[in-house]
C-alpha cells in the first residue's frame, strides 16, 4: 500500500483573501506583478501588456514563447504550474492578426495570468508547443490545430481530434470557413459514410506512439516491410 | 519527429517494478536510427515475442458513457496502450456562438453539458456580465448559487448511478435517479423545463422561484441526505466495490496538477483546489463548506471525494435558502434586461428598449474575458472576445472533462481490461462537452 | 394453447402431430397470424438505446424507477444491435457519427425499427452547422419522430406506443415490408442527393442571421 500523498493546498503564498470580484473595470486596472517582472526578466519580448476586466494579458514576442512559459512554470516567484486553457482567436477584421491564447494559473499564489502570441498575417500559421511543459495541453493543441491549423511545433502526435483524420472542408472555427461548411449537405453526408467507422490505429500510427520498441519483433519487421494495415 | 528527446514509458512486460507500478525505462526519440529506441535495454530484457492485441470499444458501447471510442492495446489482459478517440459528438458549439447574440447563446449551453445545465447557464451569463461591466443583485446571486448547488447533485447522482452500473451495482441507478425525479420537480416548477432550463439571462434569471417553491427545497434538502446515507451503506464498505475502486488509475498531485486535471479527479489526487474556494464567484467565500480531498487518487477516492460534495452542497443549499433575500433579480438596465410584455405593449420608450434588446442586441464594449466555474466535473470556463458588436468574435469553453479525459492513456496503463471501465467510469465524462 | 392452422394450408395426412381438431379437454384460440406474430413483437421490442447526447439522459431516466420503460415489454436492453427490434436513436447525430449508425442500423437483424427521439435526431434542431447531420432520415429509415428538446420520458413512452400501433398493424401479405434496403453503392446514400439537400436547405432565419448585428 502506497503511503498517502500529501496535500497540496492553493494559496500557501498568497497574500490576500480570495473574494469575489466586484465593479470589475471595463478596461485599465493595475496590472499582475508577474508582467513587470516578466518584462524585467526577458527584455523586449513582452511586446504589450494589456488588462481587460482586471485580467492581464501578455502579448510576447513569438520566438520566445516557449522560454518564457518555462520560466513562468519554473520561477519560485511566479509558479504557474497549472494551465488553464489555450486557444486561439481570429477576429472579424480579419486583417489583425490570429492571436493563440494560454491561461495559466499560480496555484500557489492564486494568480491568474493570460499570455497571448499574435501570428501575423501571412506568416506561416506556427508556435512552439509546451507539451513538454504541461502534459495537459497535449489535446488542447491538437484541439487547436484541428480547428485553427494552427501548427504546434515539437508536439509528439498532432493530429486532427474532433473531425475525422480525411475531413476535406478546411478548419472551422476559421472566419473565412462558413457556418454550414462549404460543401452541400448531400456532398458532406456522402464525404462521411464514406469514412470506415472501423478503421483503427494502423501500425504505422502506432509506430509514433511512444512506444514503438515495445512492439513484437513480427509486427516490427512487418512495418520495416513496409505493410500497411490500416483497414 | 525533429528534436531528440528522451522519454519514459512503462514496460508492462517486463514485470512489475520495486514499487508495484510497472517498470519504468528511458526511450530516445529522434536518435540517430530517426525513430524510437531504448535508451538501454533492460538487463533481463523485455519479453517482445508476446502476441499483442488491438480491441476496440466504442464509439457505441454502454460504458463509455456516450459516444468515446478507446483503442486498447492488450498484453495478455493487461493494457499497455489506450488511445482514445472522440470528437464523435463535435456539434460546432463554438462557430455557432459567433452568430448569436449573448442572450441567444444561453440556450446552447444547456446543451453542452447536458447533466449541469443551470451550471452552465450560470458560468455563461457570469461571463457575459463581466465583458459588460454589469453587477448582479443580491437575490440573483443567491438563487444562482442555489441552482448552481442543485445541478451539482443531479450530476454527481447520474455519476453514481451510471458509474454502480458499470462496476456491477444496480441498485444505487434507481435510488439516485428517484432523487434526480425530485431535482427536476424542482427546476420544472421554476423554469419551466427538466433538464435543458435556459434558466439564467445576462444581468437576471429567466424567472423568479414560484411561490412556496422554497418549501419544495427545503423538503427536498430534508429527505436528500437520507438517500445518500443509503447508497453510503451500499457501496462504501461493500468488499467487492471496494476492490473494484481502489488502487486504480492512481494519479500523483504532481502529476493532477501538469495534466491539467480539475475538479474531483484533482482533489482525490490530493490538490484542495476548487475554484469556488480559490478563486470565488457568487459570493461563495461567504458560504461554510468544507472541500473535501483525498489522499490516494485512486477510483474510490474520486468516489468518495463525490459523495462528499454532494452532502456540502446540501449544507450551501441550506445556507442560501436561509439568506435568501427579498428584492428584484434582475437589474435594473433597459440596455440588457427586457422590459416587461405589459409594459412593452404600453409604454413607448419600453417598446424601444424591447425592439432594441431583440433586434440588435445588447453591446459589451471591447475586450476580453475569462470567467471560470466550479462545475460538478471541474474547472468550467467561458472565454469571450467581444468586438464591441451585439455577437461574440469568439466563444471559447474551457471543458474539464476533455482534460480530464486527456489523461485516461496515463491513468489505464498497466491495470487490466475491466478496471478500464472503472477508471473511466471516475472520470465522470459527458462526451457533450468533451466533444462540443 | 392451441392454434387454427388453416391459413397455412399444405400439410400431409391427418396424423397424431398435425391433427386439425383439438382435443375437448384442449383449451385452444383461433386468431390471424399477423395478429399473433405482431401482437409477439409489439409487445416485447428488445430496445437498442442509441444515445449520443441530452436525450440519452431522458431516455436513461425512462428506463429508471418512476417511468419504468420495463412495462411495455422492454425489460431488456440490447446494447448489442445484433439481439435487438428497436433502434433508439437519442441525439444529435454529428457526420463522424454517421457511418456508426448506419454500421449499428445494418447489424440489426430484421425485423426492425427505429425511433428517432429529440428535435436533433430527427431534423438536426438547433444544430444547423456544419458539423450535424440535419435529420438522421437520410441515413436509415425512421418509423417514429419524437419532437422536444430533449422530449420527456413520457414524451418517448407515447413514440414507443405508437410505434406499438404501428407494429400491430403490419400485413405480412405486404410485399417487401421487411426487404432489407440496399444503399446506392457509389454514393452510399437511400435516398437522392438533390433530396438531402432540398430536406436540408436552411430554413427561418437559422442561418441567415449575420455575424454582427449592423
């Protein structure tokens, strides 16, 4: 029998009570701590600091997302070792850029803390993941790749995960996509019945999952061979 | 695979560690051979001569509680790899949302996590109310922590109920759907529907509680508890529940916390978060309840750590049926709350007001928020981005299930085919949500 | 109990096996066969709960204690299509799901039938995106509709009665009433593309409201 964990409780470190918000501010509002000493710590890749319904966001340069989401997770003084969410928004005015979104959370310090990286148009749509960072954000990057095509580079299995892997019409939560999708609805049906509800995981998925070594030597030599055995 | 990483995975056929979990060995991804590799083989040499087997359950299987599909790996009867598969219930929630005004949108979250609508209700109409700078009353505020409380319950019963059937238990499915009976009673009367309830609007509720419908809740939190004291007596020292719970699909605190977890999966791993508590809405410092945790994170704490929840929000739903206030529930704003029909058939400036909250709609101004709930599966957050038009530009749901679902591979690995549907099972997954 | 076997016709030699006239200690009743073989299957569908989303819970709490679906003869859930008459398709149905339920509708030994419950199963509902099929009648037959959002279980024990009706009233004699149907083998479809698209066309102003208001 294992012995028990011990608790962890939210809040070791934070210096006030937690109350509900009241007469939140539309816009404005002193900003998390955690933004100047992000600001003091990587020079020149927060690119602007705003506060929304006393949130604070982050828009950080691109390039060096991934270091600055480690160093928030790792540094003592910041802690954010519990993510939240990511997304990603496309605005209406389409000329401003796609924005991917990461809400993270201070367990300890009760904080909570929204960075922001912006994809400029036309450049290739691709942040790096922090997969290896927070093994949660694994199906939520996928979540976004499948709906944005937002590319995350350096994570293990990006595949589509809520359509299916032939799904031909595009993203949809794109703007340019249309709300019935682009093809009829006849055209759609014949698209889907046309999919195998038995197709599993063929071996040559398998083969990048994390274990491929584990395999049967019979399986492996049958995949070096080249056979496929997706139904 | 670029990047040259080393990994850990577990070798369920090299036995058992010193530790009861199975083995541990280092993998190097993107090595030189370009694919995967043991870092070292293990001295005594995994056994890679074993058949291994494919099964497949799902997307229509009693068990999966909905349409998830797992593909499973077996050696033996022993599951080396689970995949999941879902996304077989992706009804475009999100694209629809940004062709609806606020209001309108209210409706599809009854439908997103169809066992906690008012919940659902209650996250959204929270959000939208801080994008629009609006405060609530104070009676609106309780009546949503009471419907916020009674959604719990009724969602933790469907657990109870759907989870005892899969792990062998009938009788509990009765007794906890005889108590949801008198739940939706209770919502039928105050809103006028079962299950999907629209119940809350931006800077209201759709309706105030009828007259002596407190009675019915009070009577309601009278007889409750008994019917949980029941199922208790069944199942919690019932040797063979017990043995088909505990020490399954155990997760480390450390590890609740990097897997995104929420909810009770978090707390029976041993992490006191709970968003009311932590990071409150509705007043709910305001409220005495306890949080229950568990100290093994196994199936039958997650259990446990349910039950517990369920007699707390017996003991809120008791304190705000005593503070209730007097007073309106909706506020006092012609820009976002109806006149009412009387008026607006009479009065010229409430037919305006009328004619512009449902042609146009209300207008948040510009700007972004994230507000996050306490929902009976975990961490529940609406995100909206208004671009100052009466439609969101983007609505996005936090859904806790699908995270915590995202741990099922880490949590099955290393037990056995029948404890698959135990763990999944403690999830408590409504593939509504996940899939959305 | 004995039975009038003249429709029938066709049988040997009055022997002790096959004789026509019962015994006066016999209790016995003369009926239709298609009285005896409906009045069977009417009253012991074997349902196969198909459940997807908000109306698996309603159906789930008809089969639960106050509502007691085990009184109409369905004390037996078949989750497996294969021992199963009734297919009861509770949900909305998205495309990834389809070629599911068209396996699921295939496996199912005649005779069948199936009920579709909930506005989205049996039109798409409030669903009109690009995700959910609008109406799972372009994919198997449907018997009966039950409408609501999701309908209540009394709501669904009415469907399942009437579909009871329906039962009772079916004619052997009818030609190719339980011939399985073949899809169009290109295209995988029962019924015409331009028809799917005509049952399908966006209606009120489900989706021709704008982004933004103006």
């Amino acid at each position: 029998m294992r012995a028990p964990f011990t608790i962890v409780f939210p809040g070791a470190d934070a210096s006030v009570a937690p109350a509900t918000p009241r007469n939140v501010p539309v816009s404005g509002g002193p900003a998390s701590p955690t933004a100047e000493a992000t600001r003091a710590q990587f020079q020149g890749a927060v690119v602007r600091v705003t506060v929304s319904r006393g949130e604070t966001a982050l828009v950080v340069d691109r390039a060096r997302l991934h270091d600055i989401i480690q160093w928030l997770h790792d540094d003592p003084a910041q802690s954010y070792e519990y993510l939240s969410d990511l997304t990603a928004v496309e605005h209406r005015d389409t000329a401003r850029p796609i924005e991917v979104v990461w809400h993270l959370r201070s367990l300890r310090f009760r904080r909570f803390l929204r960075v922001k990286v912006e994809i400029p148009n036309g450049a290739p749509l691709e942040v790096a993941s922090v997969w290896d960072i927070y093994k949660g954000v694994d199906w939520l990057e996928r979540e976004c790749y499948d709906m944005f095509g937002i590319h995350f580079s350096g994570h293990p299995d990006l595949r589509r995960i809520l359509l299916w892997e032939q799904y031909k019409e595009g993203f949809p939560l794109r703007k340019d996509f249309p709300l019935r999708g682009r093809f009829s609805r006849s055209e759609q049906l014949k698209n889907a019945l046309a999919a195998n509800p038995e197709a599993r995981y063929s071996m040559e998925e398998l083969s990048i999952a994390n274990a491929y070594s584990e395999l049967p030597a019979e399986m492996r030599q049958r995949l070096a061979k080249g056979e496929k055995t997706g139904e | 695979m670029s990047q040259k990483r080393t990994l850990e995975v577990e070798l369920s056929t090299t036995g058992l560690g010193p530790d009861g979990r199975p083995r541990r060995v280092p993998l190097v991804v993107g090595g030189d051979a370009g694919g995967l590799a043991l870092a070292s083989p293990p001295a005594d040499g995994p056994d890679l001569e074993g058949e291994h087997m494919l099964i497949n359950i799902g997307p229509q299987h009693p068990a999966t509680h909905g349409v998830l599909r797992l593909v499973l790996e077996l050696d033996g009867e022993t599951v080396v790899r689970c995949i999941p598969h879902i996304g077989y219930l992706h009804c475009g929630f999100e694209k629809i949302g940004e062709y609806r005004q606020y209001n309108q949108i209210i409706p599809w979250t009854d439908r997103e996590d169809y066992l906690n609508s008012i919940g659902n209700n209650i996250a959204f109409a929270l959000g939208a109310e801080r994008l629009f700078g609006i405060e609530i009353t104070e009676r609106c505020k309780v009546l949503r922590v009471i419907g916020a409380e009674l959604s719990r319950i009724a969602s933790h019963l469907v657990w109870l109920g759907t989870t005892c059937i899969d792990i062998g238990a009938f009788t509990p499915f009765l007794w906890s759907f005889q108590e949801r009976e008198n739940i939706y009673n209770l919502l039928e009367a105050w809103v006028g529907a079962r299950m999907t309830t629209s119940a809350t609007r931006v800077g209201g509720m759709a309706a105030d509680i009828p007259d002596k419908w407190v009675e019915g809740l009070v009577g309601f939190i009278r007889t409750f508890p008994k019917t949980i004291d029941e199922c208790d007596r069944v199942l919690t020292k019932n040797g063979i529940w017990v043995g088909r719970t505990a020490g399954l699909g155990v997760m480390t605190p450390d590890e609740a916390i990097n897997w995104s977890l929420s909810g009770p999966m978090l707390r029976a791993s041993g992490v006191a978060y709970d968003v009311r508590r932590d990071f409150p809405y509705l007043d709910y410092e305001t409220y005495d309840f306890d949080v229950p945790v568990g100290t093994a994170g196994d199936v039958y704490d997650r259990y446990l750590v349910r039950m517990e929840e369920m007699r707390q929000s017996v003991r809120i739903l008791d304190q705000a049926v005593k503070r209730l206030p007097d007073g309106p529930v909706n506020v006092d704003d012609p820009r976002v709350i109806l006149p009412p029909k009387s008026k607006a058939t009479s009065e010229m400036e409430s037919m305006i007001h009328h004619f512009k909250n449902v042609m146009e709609g209300p207008r948040p101004p510009v700007g972004e928020c994230y507000v996050a709930v306490e929902s009976p599966k975990g961490e529940k957050g609406y995100y909206m981005v208004s671009d100052g038009t009466s439609k969101p530009s983007r609505w996005r749901i936090r859904p806790p299930s699908f995270l915590n679902l995202a741990a099922i591979p880490r949590m099955v690995e290393g037990h056995l085919l029948s404890d698959v549907i135990a763990i999944n099972a403690s999830i408590d997954i409504v593939m509504g949500e996940i899939d959305r | 109990m004995g039975l009038n076997l003249d429709t029938l016709g066709g049988h040997g030699p009055a022997t002790e096996l096959n004789r026509m006239e019962p015994r006066p200690d016999e209790p016995w009743v003369t009926t239709k066969l298609d009285f005896l073989v409906n009045w069977g299957r009417a009253n012991s569908l074997w349902p196969m709960p198909f459940g997807t989303a908000c109306c698996a819970i309603e159906m789930m709490a008809s089969f639960a204690s106050k509502f007691d679906l085990a009184r109409f003869g369905m004390e037996r859930m078949a989750f497996s299509p294969r021992q199963s008459d009734m297919l009861i398709c509770a949900g909305r149905v998205p495309f990834k799901l389809a070629p599911v339920l068209r396996r699921i509708w295939q496996q199912m030994p005649q005779p069948k039938w199936a009920i579709s419950m909930g506005a989205c199963a049996s039109t798409g509902g409030m669903f009109d995106n690009y995700a959910v099929v609008q109406g799972i009648d372009t994919i198997i037959p449907v018997d009966v509709y039950v409408p609501g959002c999701p309908p209540r279980p009394e709501g669904l024990i009415y469907g399942i009665m009437m579909l009871q009706k329906k039962v009772m009233n079916e004619r052997r004699a009818t030609r190719g009433i339980r011939d399985e149907m073949t899809p169009d083998p290109s295209s995988k479809l029962y019924i015409p593309a331009s028809r799917i698209d005509a049952l399908s066309e966006p209606f009120g102003n489900s989706v021709h409201q704008t982004r933004s208001a103006p």
